[in-house]
C-alpha cells in the first residue's frame, strides 16, 4: 500500500535538543497496560505499528492514525520520530547493537533518549537508561527454528508479531546497497512473508518499490529480467566496493 507524504522532516537540530534533554513528548503516544523492561514485555491496546527506517524523510502517520499506532524507531535516526509540532512520537526504540559499535555521538542520545529503547541484554542498562532486554528467548520458543536474524528490522518484525499487531507499516526502508542487499534484505523479505502468511496486513510507505516484489517474471520477461537482476548485482557489487566491510551496522 502506498501512501501520501504529508509532512517535511524535522530539521536536524532537534536531535541535538534531545541530547540536550529539551524534548516534548507527543500526547499521542501508547500507554503500556504491562511494562517490564527486564523482561522485555511493553504491551499497549494498539494494533498498528509503523517501523521507521533511514530513508524516512517524511512523518510516517497521517493524523487521524495518531491515537490508533505505535511508533517505533532505531539505531541513531531520533530525528525521523518528531510530528509535524516538533514533539517526540515514538513509542519504543531499538538499539540492537553491542557497546563497542557505538560513538559518542550514539551514547550520549542514548543516555537521553525519551523513549524505552530494546537492548541486547539486560546488562545494557549501565549504558541506556531506558534499557528494554529484547525478549529472544520468549520468542524463540514460539516461533519456528527457520527463525534467524538478519537485521533490526527482521527483530521489530518479529516482536510485532508475538505481540499480536495487525498491521506493520515499513517506512524509508531500501536495503538496495552493500550488506544490506546481500544479506540483511532476503532477511526481511522472510519475515514479512512470515508476517503476511500470518494474516498480518503489511504496508510499504516510501520504501524501495521492488522492496517486496520482482518487477518481471522469470522466464516470461527473459531480457527484461535478465537485465533487471544483472544492473542489481552491479549496483550491490559497486556498493561493497565504495564501503569495504564496513557496510551498515
């Protein structure tokens, strides 16, 4: 499902007030009925859930969506989660990375980050305030062993899903360069066919339009997806070359 771009982004310096600790919080935000860091169990009455990625340049929730989604956020992008008043929106953050793959600049936003934010460990708590151990063991022994991880993304979806979410919205997610293409993407893809067999609607707001489907079939459009899978292969091989090993992270 496509939807309109209704907002501009916020500019830059609010993420820098949130660093700061000046951040006003969005009255639309969920309010859990169980909350229990330790265990990683947030559960709010909201059935809706929109996660927000890198190439969300645009508030991803139409108005009268506000008091019906949740909103969740990851890694350093604070800034895709203020509304069009400069209030802090999201409901819950993910930071699913170890203590060394930090900078300065993430652990300080950490330390002040206005929302409860998924860690690896519990033990994460000395470094993020608001520390929320992700619940892999719970879901583990719900979901099949095919289960694998492969990035952020495929977490949130997950967590969505044992938590009984109907829809799940993908905003400003590409996965079209480098790692991300070659390993994180088929990844997701799984967890969101998982998703959809499940009977979970999800939609694709200003994400890459090829993100979920194959423009030409195989086969039946021979050149035309012969030449469309080889400029793909190109692009991610020109990717790994301009980032090394680096990647994403």
């Amino acid at each position: 499902m496509s939807l309109p771009k209704m907002l501009v982004p916020a500019p830059p310096t609010l993420t820098m007030r949130m660093r700061r600790g000046e951040v006003a919080l969005s009255p639309h935000r969920a309010v859990f009925t169980t909350h229990d860091p330790e265990r990683g169990l947030l559960v709010s009455n909201r059935k809706a859930v929109c996660l927000m990625g890198a190439g969300c340049h645009h508030y991803p929730l139409l108005p009268h969506e506000e008091a019906q989604w949740e909103l969740w956020g990851c890694n350093a992008l604070w800034h895709t989660a203020f509304d069009e008043q400069d209030q802090f929106r999201a409901d819950r953050w993910f930071e699913m990375h170890p203590h060394f793959a930090q900078s300065p600049s993430d652990l300080a936003s950490l330390q002040r980050a206005p929302v409860d934010v998924y860690v690896l460990s519990w033990r994460d708590q000395s470094w993020v305030p608001r520390a929320v151990c992700y619940p892999r063991q719970c879901l583990a022994e719900r979901q099949d062993t095919k289960a694998s991880y492969a990035s952020t993304f495929a977490y949130q979806i997950a967590l969505a899903v044992w938590q009984g979410f109907s829809t799940i919205r993908l905003a400003g997610i590409y996965m079209n360069q480098g790692r991300e293409a070659l390993s994180e993407r088929p990844n997701l893809l799984y967890w969101i066919g998982l998703a959809e067999g499940l009977g979970v609607t999800v939609e694709l707001w200003t994400c890459d339009p090829d993100l979920v489907r194959h423009p030409y079939l195989y086969g039946y459009h021979y050149t035309e997806e012969k030449a469309y899978a080889e400029q793909r292969c190109r692009e991610s091989l020109v990717g790994l070359a301009r980032d090394g090993w680096r990647g994403s992270h």
